[in-house]
C-alpha cells in the first residue's frame, strides 16, 4: 500500500484555510486547498503547513513528513459527516520520520489517529469527540504533550506496539484511558484522570510507569481501577494514584512486578498501594 494516495474529493468547510508544503530543503513546492492534496504533494522529508481553519477530511500519510497546524485552538481536522473512518491514518515503515502537531483532531466514529505498521510522532495536538483518540496496531510511536479527552471509548489504544506516551492529559474518555495488549509502553509524566474505565490497563504487556496522577477514574463502576496489570512484565514507580473506582489503586495479577515504589500522598486515604488479586468479573 506504499503507492497509495487518497483520491478523493474531502468536505470542506466554509471556514478552510490553505494548506502550504515545503520540500526538505526549505524549497517552496506549492499551496493547496485541501491537507490531502497536500500531503499527496510533500516530497519526502517534506512539510506541510496549514493555516488556522477547519478542515473536513479524513487524511492518509503512509510517508515520512511533517503535518504542522497553526495550533490546536484554531487549526482543526474534523472527519464529521465522512461515515466510520478514521480522521488521520499513518501507515507503513516510511512512516518512521512522520510526525503531526498542532491541531485538533475530531468528529470520527472510528479514530482520531490511526497508526498501523508506522512510527510517527504526535504532539501538542487536542484529540476529542472521536470513537477512540489514538490507536496504534504494530506500530513504534512518541505520543507527547497532547490533551486526549472527551471521546466515546479509549483515550490510547495500543496493540502489539512500542510507545512513549510522555506529558499528556488523558480525561474523561468513556472507557479506558491507556489500554494496551501484548505491547511495551513507557508512561511517563502523563495525567490520566476521569475516565470511565480503568485508568491504565495492560494485558500480556511489560509496561514502564513512571510519574504519573492517576486519579478519579472508574468512579462509577467498581470493577476497574487506576493501574490494572494483567499478566507481564510491569515497572510501576512514583505516581500518585488515588480516588479511583476500586479498593485498590493498583492490581496485579498474573504478571512479574519488577519494582514499584509509591510515594505517600497527604491528607488523602487512599495511598498508592498495590495487591494481588483475581481479575474482575466480565
């Protein structure tokens, strides 16, 4: 599929900016009306910058370029009204030197971001009011400083994937805030608050997290809880966990605890503990 480029024809908004691409070197290439005409137009190592505005399309990049909005507060790509597809898709190893930042990304039944076989580097965008924020499927990417809330099922989805997920807010997504299957996340710095399920769960996974608030999440459903490691390897140090929906903070079951540490958190009850203990019920 490394030959592919979306053909056809987005809806655009009243509201649409314009959409410059610049080659590697700095070389002006050509400006556009659309984000995927544009990207279809970036050389390798290419940047397409797209002004303040809200563009409705759902975008392909299976290469190695930089997609920069003009900020998150102004720069939006909504897929509204595009039926269950996915807002931006990466795909393939070309991927590697692809990254997206600035913009707002929403109004997809599927996801805000789809990585799949690809390795970009997604920053400083808001992700909301999607099905799922981002999803990655075999798929080696930095997820750093974003704000990854409001969306109807899971804040990150990882599956059979290596992620750095660093310095972002994940809140008041329905079901989970970082779900991750058979995958080697390293969380670090984020806050994962609000969210309607656990606020970290991992199966079949060797995750790394470190310095993270957990708070406030599953507090309408008892059978969840702030980290749930469910078979794996897990490194679990210095975050603050507490107010979550269960007893317990922290459950580990079936899995390897290399090291956890927690710190004491005042003039709270609930200290970040952890405990061994059956999973919950379905």
């Amino acid at each position: 599929m490394g030959a592919y480029e979306y053909q056809g024809t987005p809806k655009i908004s009243l509201s649409v900016g314009s959409v410059t691409v610049y080659a590697a070197n700095g070389n002006f290439v050509g400006t556009y009306t659309t984000i995927q005409i544009g990207v279809n137009a970036c050389p390798e190592g290419g940047t397409v910058s797209v002004a303040a505005g809200i563009y409705t399309e759902a975008v392909y990049i299976n290469k190695g370029i930089a997609l920069v909005g003009a900020g998150s507060n102004s720069t939006t790509i909504t897929a509204s009204g595009l039926g269950n597809t996915n807002t931006v898709t990466f795909e393939g190893e070309a991927t590697h030197h692809a990254s997206i930042s600035g913009f707002t990304i929403t109004g997809t039944r599927g996801r805000g971001i789809y990585c799949i076989n690809g390795s970009p580097t997604i920053t400083t965008n808001t992700i909301l009011g999607n099905y799922g924020g981002i999803y990655c499927d075999n798929s080696s990417l930095s997820i750093t400083n974003n704000t990854i809330s409001g969306n109807s099922g899971f804040g990150i989805y990882c599956d059979n994937s290596s992620l750095s997920i660093t310095n972002n807010t994940i809140s008041g997504n329905n079901c989970y805030g970082i779900y991750c299957y058979s995958s080697s996340p390293s969380i670090t710095n984020n806050t994962i608050s609000g969210n309607g399920f656990a606020g970290i769960y991992c199966e079949s996974s060797s995750p790394s997290i470190t310095n993270n608030i957990i708070t406030e999440n599953s507090t309408t459903n008892t059978y969840y809880y702030g980290i749930y490691v469910y078979s794996g390897t897990s490194i679990i140090n210095y975050n603050c966990v507490w107010g979550n929906g269960y007893l317990q903070p922290i459950i580990i079951t079936s899995a390897l605890l290399e090291q956890t540490t927690s710190l004491p958190i005042p003039n709270l009850s609930e200290q970040a503990t952890f405990t061994l203990e059956p999973p919950p019920p379905v």
